[in-house]
C-alpha cells in the first residue's frame, strides 16, 4: 500500500512538469516567467547552453525573437499556432532569456547567432523550417541566409532591421558612458524602469501586467545586459552590413510575407518595410500593416499575427 501511494505521488509530480516529461505540450500556456520556462529545454553548444521551447505537431515553425526580448513575447501566438496543428520552436537566443549569459563581445555577433541557430535546428534534426523574426532577429536571419539559403522555406517578417534604419542611440564600444547606461538594464533601478518604458513606447495604451514586467525584466538581471551592450555599440557595423544584407534576401528565393505595427516608434513601416519587400520581391497582397498596433505586435494582437502566419505559410 506504501509503495502504491509513493509512486502515486511520483507520477503526479512527474505529470505536473513538462519540462521532466515532455508531455502536455499541446496544453502550453504562459501566464509568468516560470510557466513559461517550465516547458523550456536547452541544446548544449560550445558558445553556451541555448534555451528552447519545441511544442505541438506538424509542419514546424520557428518564432525568433530581437532585443531586449526572448522567446516569452511569442507565447500568445505559440498556443495558437499550436492549436493549428504547427510545431513550434521558440528558443532564446544566447545571452537572453533563460539561455546562458557568457563574457565577451564577438560571441554575440549577427553571425555567431545565426550559426547557433543553424546548431539548434540541426539538434532537432529539422532541416528546412517556417521562419518568423522580430526586430534584431532581423540581423540574425539575414546571417542565416546568406549562409544556409536553403534552411527556410517560408518566411514572414515582423518589424525588423533593414535600410533605413536609424540607430537610436550611438554607444561606442569600449567607452565608458555606453558601458555604465547599458549595464544599468541589470539594476533594480532603474534597469526595471527601462525595461517598463520601452514595453510601454512599443505597445501603446496595452498594459502589461506585473508579472509579465517581470518576465521581460528578469533576464537582464541574470546578465543580459551583456548581450544588449554587445547589440547598442555595434550599430556601425549594422549599417556597414545592410548592403550585403539585401543582397542576401535577393538571392534567397525564400518567399515572404511581412506584418508590420502601424505605429511602430522604434522601426518604423515607411522608412525600412518597403525596402526589405523590395529586396524579397514581397508582393502588395503580402505587405500587411496591422492597424492599432506599434513595435511589440506579438502581444498587442497575438491572434491577428498568428492568423496572418499560418494564412501564409499555408
């Protein structure tokens, strides 16, 4: 009877984590942090252990987050491009979210992180995928494909990184007032009054509740600030790289829809959308702008987004 009862209470344990099961991946459903990193796995590379999230069944998909976010900004569009009958794939790029946060500057360059995400997908053993980025998971795709053309099958473009960027600040690398600003993301204060601000200028009147603040701000705690410094004193380089950037989308074939936030403040539509349409050679019926929405669209209409993903890719 004592044996009876104690692999009960096992087996209920087991059962209520995912993340030691593998189960219940159809049931995802983040409302914090730690719901959401509980269905989390990692793919040991040489760089550093990446965090990821592989739910559902189908034809995959994989959702790329930018900066300063992880994959938790996707986990409205996730369930539901579940729901679909898509895999999905959200990992969190190195030096974000609940993957590993190592010292140093080259390791957090666009072409380091597409070769990791190239080594992820490869783990999986997925070798040709749907593709969605945000922001600087813009310059991490177009590492991508200029490398491995091949790897994406379908693409579509949430607001990105492309000609007519402007940077928004201009910290140099290696100078001290860039340093300090960009290492006080990982202070209590005001680290979490930055991360509030730009969730608010990139989402309108949406309120985001405390919890997900937290979840957006506990990765920069952790160390991501690392990371973010290596991305705000490399824009330099950035503009330097658009060029070849465009020749990359050119040349890849991939067909792409792009989904962009009508009041985007940080990348707006009208001054980099129709250039990256033009490099892909995106048709009109493929250029969507979704009204009332402006940088984070992901969580200010998730249902909207998904629907114009899987509309695509099907």
């Amino acid at each position: 009877m004592l044996k009876s009862r104690i692999f009960l209470v096992l087996f209920t344990l087991l059962a209520a984590c995912p993340a030691l099961t593998g189960q219940n991946e159809s049931m995802y459903k983040a409302e914090n942090l730690s719901e959401h990193r509980s269905f989390q796995k990692y793919f040991d590379h040489a760089d550093g252990k990446i965090a990821y999230i592989d739910i559902g069944k189908g034809e995959p998909i994989l959702l790329l987050h930018g900066v300063p976010t992880s994959s938790f900004m996707y986990r409205k569009v996730a369930r539901i491009l579940v729901a679909e009958g898509y895999r999905v794939i959200m990992p969190d790029m190195l030096g974000y979210g609940g993957s590993d946060k190592p010292e140093g500057y080259e390791i957090y360059s666009p072409a380091r992180h597409a070769e990791r995400l190239k080594g992820l997908m490869d783990h999986l053993g997925i070798k040709e995928w749907n593709h969605v980025l945000h922001d600087a998971g813009g310059l991490w795709t177009w590492e991508l494909i200029g490398k491995h053309p091949k790897s994406i099958k379908r693409m579509t473009v949430l607001n990105t990184i492309g000609k007519g960027f402007e940077p928004p600040v201009n910290f140099k690398k290696d100078k001290a007032w860039g340093k300090f600003i960009l290492s006080r993301y990982k202070t209590r204060f005001p680290g979490k009054m930055i991360m509030g601000n730009t969730l608010k200028k990139g989402s309108g009147k949406m309120k985001f509740s405390k919890e997900e603040k937290l979840a957006y701000w506990t990765p920069m705690r952790e160390g991501g600030n690392k990371a973010i410094y290596a991305f705000f004193t490399d824009f330099d380089n950035t503009l330097k790289n658009l060029e070849t950037y465009h020749s990359y989308m050119k040349a890849s074939g991939i067909p792409v829809s792009l989904v962009w936030g009508e009041d985007d403040p940080f990348l707006p539509a009208d001054k980099i959308m129709d250039n990256i349409a033009e490099s892909f050679g995106v048709s009109a019926e493929n250029k969507h702008i979704v009204p009332g929405t402006h940088h984070f669209i992901a969580e200010e209409k998730p249902e909207d987004v998904a629907k114009l993903i899987s509309t695509f890719f099907n």
